[in-house]
C-alpha cells in the first residue's frame, strides 16, 4: 500500500488477511503513518485518508478531515458525495466556505468553476435557498467584475 502510491486495491488486500477485530487496530495505525508526526496531516496525504474514510464507513471522521480541508473546494467537490446524505448542511457549509475562497480570485475559468459548485450546492437538500443567497451577496459584493455577472446571470 505505502510502496505502490497508496492504490486502494492493495489497502484492501491487506484488510482481507486480518479479520475485522486486529483491523482496526492496523487501521489507526495505517491512518497514524499518513498523518505524520504532528497528526495534522497535509493536504497531499488528505486524499488517501479520505479514500480510507469512505472504505471503512467513517463518515464522521470524513466530514472533519473535510473542514480541516474547507479552503481547497476541489478537495470538498471530490467527497461531498459521500457525506451528502447524512450532513447536508455541514457539507452546503463547506462548499459556502470554499466557493467565497474561490471567488476572491478572477478569471473566467474561475467563475464558470464557480457555477459548476453552485449547481451541485443546489442538488444537496437545502442547497438551493443558500445558492440564492451567495448568487445575491457575489452581486454585491463584485458588482464590477462583467464577466461574473454574466455567468451569474442564469441564477
């Protein structure tokens, strides 16, 4: 698993030669080795201690690592699935945070990015009031950038 880039196949094979009592045990410590010394991680091994969250169930621990991780928006975009259904609002939250992070920087690429977050904010329950209300604040707030406004324009 360490030597193969973390593959996921191997993170199984392993867990299928110990039974369910030893493996949490080699978990935690599997979970302890890419967290580091500090046990605050960093964001290259976040990733691969989601990918662990979602295999063992950890959706609470899962939910955590993605606020620690709430300024990197690709990062909640790619786990927000499997949290959306237990934590709706925690995870409408997220995307808020690190949509407005977003947002500070300018660019087309940036605001149809931006759109992209908003539409899946507003498949999530709840998520389409709080997209109303960020859509309002951008039009405030950036009033002056033309092309965000413009992309906005169908919300």
């Amino acid at each position: 698993f360490f030597e193969h880039h973390h593959d996921m196949k191997y993170y199984r094979s392993l867990k299928s030669t110990y039974n369910p009592g030893e493996w949490a045990k080699i978990c935690e410590s599997i979970l302890n080795k890419l967290k580091g010394a500090n046990q605050s991680g960093n964001y290259s091994s976040a990733g691969t201690v989601a990918d662990i969250f979602i295999e063992e169930n950890y959706k609470e621990r899962l939910l955590k690592l993605m606020q620690i991780n709430s300024s990197h928006i690709r990062f909640i975009n790619e786990y927000a699935g499997h949290l959306t259904e237990d934590y709706p609002d925690e995870v409408i939250r997220l995307f808020e945070e690190g949509i407005k992070a977003l947002a500070k920087n300018a660019g087309e690429s940036i605001y149809k990015e931006i759109v992209e977050y908003l539409k899946k904010m507003k498949k999530i329950k709840g998520g389409n009031e709080k997209v109303k209300v960020i859509v309002t604040n951008f039009r405030i707030l950036y009033k002056n950038r033309k092309a965000m406004m413009k992309i906005l324009a169908d919300f």
